[in-house]
C-alpha cells in the first residue's frame, strides 16, 4: 500500500511537473496561459498584428471576459510599447498593433479579476508557422 501510495505521488509530481513547462496552445491555434486551475486565456496574433485574449472555463468552454484586466508589454527593439485591451464580443482585442518585427519579448499580464493578484507571462513574439504542430511559433507544442 504504501508503494502504491509513492508511485501516485510521483505520477502526480511529474505530471504536474510537465504542465509547468509544456507550452499550451487553445482552440484558436494561440499560446493558452493558465491564469487558475479554473480558467485560461488565449493569446492568439490577428493578422493586423493586435493581440488578442480569449478565455475558457476548466472544460476549455469559451468565456466572455469579465472582471479580467489585461495588459501587455511589447519589448521591441525600437522600445517597450505598452497595450491596452477593449472588449469585442467574447475577446479582449488589444487597441494597437504589435510594434514590427518579431523575435522579441511581449509580457502579458492579466489580473483575473480587481482583487487578485496580477499573473506575467513572458512570451518569445515569433509569428512564423511551426511545420510540425501548424501552430505559431509563439504557441507552438513541440518539444524543441
Ligand atoms: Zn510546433
């Protein structure tokens, strides 16, 4: 029994482990950030180049945004751009573009609501399409 008991420790420690380090993608193909056992958001790239957040319950079920408050830091090379989100349907659609180029630094943070505390996401901007997942590099699930 007690061996037992071990090995399901050290499966739920490795697993847990893995979700810390594996990059997750969501439905529309962007990076999902885990913001509580209970919800994520999506960053996805439009191709006008404004970011958008999606969210979703634990079952992955789309939510329109509510007390969330998101804003992201674009460190470009030409200077750090800060992004503010206004509500469009069920996304938070960031009201500038991303600075040009790509292959730099863009902090996502997102309070989940006014009383929590607020979450980083540090994401690698590279908007080419992974070959092998199909995803944006910036989402994509590969192990490489
Ligand atoms: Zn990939």
């Amino acid at each position: 029994m007690k061996t037992l008991l071990h090995t399901t420790l050290l499966l739920l420690t490795s697993v847990s482990l893995f979700a810390d380090t594996a990059v997750k993608a969501g439905p529309r193909k962007g990076r999902l950030l885990e913001l509580s056992p209970t919800q994520s958001a999506e960053f996805f790239v439009e191709k006008d180049r404004s970011i958008s957040i999606a969210f979703y319950d634990a079952a992955m079920k789309a939510q329109a945004p509510a007390a969330q408050i998101v804003t992201a830091t674009a460190e470009a090379p030409t200077g750090k751009t800060k992004l503010d989100f206004a509500t469009k349907g069920n996304l938070l659609i960031a009201t500038a573009p991303l600075p040009a180029g790509e292959d730099y630094q863009v902090v996502v943070q997102v309070k989940p609501d006014a009383t929590s505390k607020p979450k980083n996401f540090r994401i690698k901007l590279l908007l080419y399409t992974c070959k092998e997942c199909g995803n944006a590099e910036y989402a994509c699930i590969c192990d490489h």
